[in-house]
C-alpha cells in the first residue's frame, strides 16, 4: 500500500491515493500525516477536501512537497474552517509573499499553534504578514503561534 499507519499514530504516503483520501475522510490517518514527495494540486485539493472533517490529524507535514503559493492559497481555505489542526510544517516549498498573504488570512481565525515556514521565498513584508496574523489569531483565542 501507499500509506502506513505507525505505532505512534502517524500516516506517511508518498502519493495522495483513494485509499488515504478514505483514511484521511474516516478520521483514521493518525495524529501525523506526512507526505514525502511533490504533491500537484488536484491532489492537494482532494487532500485538504478530505481534511475539512478529519477528527484525529492535529499535524499535517507537506515539507518539500511543491505546493507553492496556489497550494498555501488552498490551505488557507483549510485554515478558515478551523479543524483540528494544530501544526503545520510547510517548509521548502517555493511559498512567496503571494502565500504568505493567503496563508495570513486563513492563520487568523485558525486552531494552529505551530507553523513551519522557512526555507521557502519570502521576504521580509511576507514575514510581517505572516507575524501580523499570529499576532491576531492571539488576541483572538488567547494562545499563540510559534512561526
């Protein structure tokens, strides 16, 4: 199979197949869900569908896997939804301050409580967006980010 799940409650799937859509959709991917190559969007967009009302993944790990900013801007639609997540570990995946504005939208109302960001393309007015919306999301819910 493409997936596993682990001892310690972790998926790692190198494709995103039906098979861990239905696990990720039944709430049966474990704490971790990590995917270790390029993800393309149409992929992504079925992962994150999936993820809308997933009960047991509190950390989602797409390092490395290509997203860029149209898949932050997806995962800023996740973030508004205010799932369960609670990590996120998006680092080295070509994200620009074109992500960071959409993913700062979506850190704002979000569960999260880590980001993992660097090694990606932004800029000093990415991380001030970035950093504006951790800010915000404290006030908000009185526990902060770590980015």
């Amino acid at each position: 199979g493409e997936a596993r799940a682990g001892a310690s409650a972790r998926t790692v799937a190198m494709k995103v197949v039906d098979s861990l859509l239905k696990r990720v959709q039944d709430s049966e991917s474990g704490r971790t869900l990590k995917l270790t190559s390029v993800v393309p969007l149409p992929q992504l967009a079925a992962l994150l569908k999936a993820l809308g009302g997933n009960k047991s993944t509190t950390r989602l790990d797409l390092e490395g896997c290509g997203i860029g900013d149209e898949g932050a801007k997806r995962l800023a639609g996740l973030l508004r939804k205010r799932t369960c997540l609670e990590e996120l570990d998006l680092q080295f995946n070509q994200i620009s301050d074109v992500g960071a504005e959409a993913l700062a939208k979506g850190l704002a109302a979000s569960t999260l409580r880590q980001i993992h960001i660097g090694n990606n393309n932004l800029t000093e007015r990415g991380a001030r967006v970035l950093l504006a919306a951790v800010e915000e999301n404290q006030e908000e819910h009185g526990d902060g980010i770590d980015l």
